[in-house]
C-alpha cells in the first residue's frame, strides 16, 4: 500500500508559490531523505490540475500536509490521501 497527497492549487497558484518554494522543496527533501516520499510532481497544467506525491506511510503524508508550507500559506486550496493498493513494482 502506498499513499497518494492531492493537492488543489489556489486562484494564481504562479505568483503564490515562488515565496515558499524554498521552504516546501526543503520539506520535500527532509522527507525524501527519510525514504518515504517516493514521487513527487505537478501535472502538466499545476493551476487546473494540482499536483501529487506519494508516500510510503499515510502517516509521513499526513505529518507532511500538516507541515508544509504551501498548506500553511494558502498556496494549496484543499488536499486528500488516498490509499493506493499498488500492483506493478519493479522492471
């Protein structure tokens, strides 16, 4: 089981963001660096389409959410986990 973060951007998500880029990408390395955030990345259109991680435990995603500072800032709209039996590792 792996655990998927959703996140829904904020009205102008392309001026919001670059404030707390550096804040949000040294939380994403912190939790890399622990080996339970697996991927990250935005879709191709972030502001229509969001972006996505994914996480080894629900409870690194959820500590992670809490934390992060495009949650606290409002560069994020909403957010979900969802559970994601995964079925296809390796080559």
């Amino acid at each position: 089981m792996k655990y998927v973060v959703f996140y829904d951007s904020a009205d102008d998500v392309a001026s919001k963001a670059p404030a707390h880029f550096p804040a949000h990408a040294a939380r994403l390395e912190e939790f890399r660096a622990r080996g339970t955030l697996l991927m990250v990345g935005t879709f191709a259109d972030p502001q229509e389409q969001g972006s996505m991680a994914i996480f080894a435990t629900r409870e690194d995603a959820e500590e992670f959410v809490r934390g992060d500072p495009f949650v606290l800032n409002g560069v994020v709209r909403g957010w979900r986990i969802l559970d994601w039996n995964e079925s296809l590792t390796g080559p």
